[in-house]
C-alpha cells in the first residue's frame, strides 16, 4: 500500500495566483509575513486607541468637575442637618398617634384564654 502524499494538488492556474505566491513564502519565512505584521497591527492599535480613551476619561473628568462647581456655589447647603436619633424618635411618635389595637380573627377550632 501506498504512502499518500501530504501536498495538495493546485493547478497552473491556481499556482499563478498572488494567495498562492503568498503560501508558498509564508512557509518559508512565517514570522516576516505574519507575526511581524500582526505585532505591527497591535502596537499601531494601541497607538490609535490611545487618543479615543483619553477622550472618554476627560468627558468623565468635566462631568465630576461641573459637580464640584455646583456644589462650591451652594447648592445642597440649605438643606437641613439630620440627626439619626432625632429622627427615629419623630418618627417612632408619629407611629404612636395613629394606631388602633384589632383583634385577629382565630381559625375555627381554636379556643380564646389560657388552657
């Protein structure tokens, strides 16, 4: 039995091509045809990105600096200061106004009192 061959069968035609030109030195020479150009695509990325994020953390910086603005000419100054035990017994009291003692209906067959 025979050994089959690993290379693939390409035409005259095919083997004219520029992709067919480009497979054949592709094997030859790997990292020049296609890491370089792939490390060259991620630090050119990086170089072209890096504009686009300092825009985002800017717009970021102006929009907590206009806070910041607004809070300097007194915005929120006027509210009134707030005191937890002052509140909880306010509002503790305004509970104690308003309630009513309801009895709970008891399901049939149990008894009301002490056995």
């Amino acid at each position: 039995m025979g050994v089959f061959p690993n290379k693939k069968f390409r035409s005259a035609a095919e083997s004219n091509t520029i992709a067919a030109k480009y497979r054949v030195k592709l094997a030859r020479h790997p990292f020049l045809l296609f890491g370089l150009p792939f490390i060259a695509t991620m630090v050119a990325g990086s170089f072209f990105l890096t504009p686009a994020t300092a825009i985002r953390y800017e717009k970021y910086d102006r929009r907590v600096r206009r806070l910041s603005k607004e809070e300097e000419l007194g915005i929120g100054k006027a509210g009134r200061k707030v005191d937890m035990k002052e509140e909880y017994y306010r509002l503790a009291a305004k509970d104690l106004d308003d309630w009513e003692q309801k009895r709970v209906k008891r399901l049939p067959g149990e008894h009301d009192g002490v056995i």
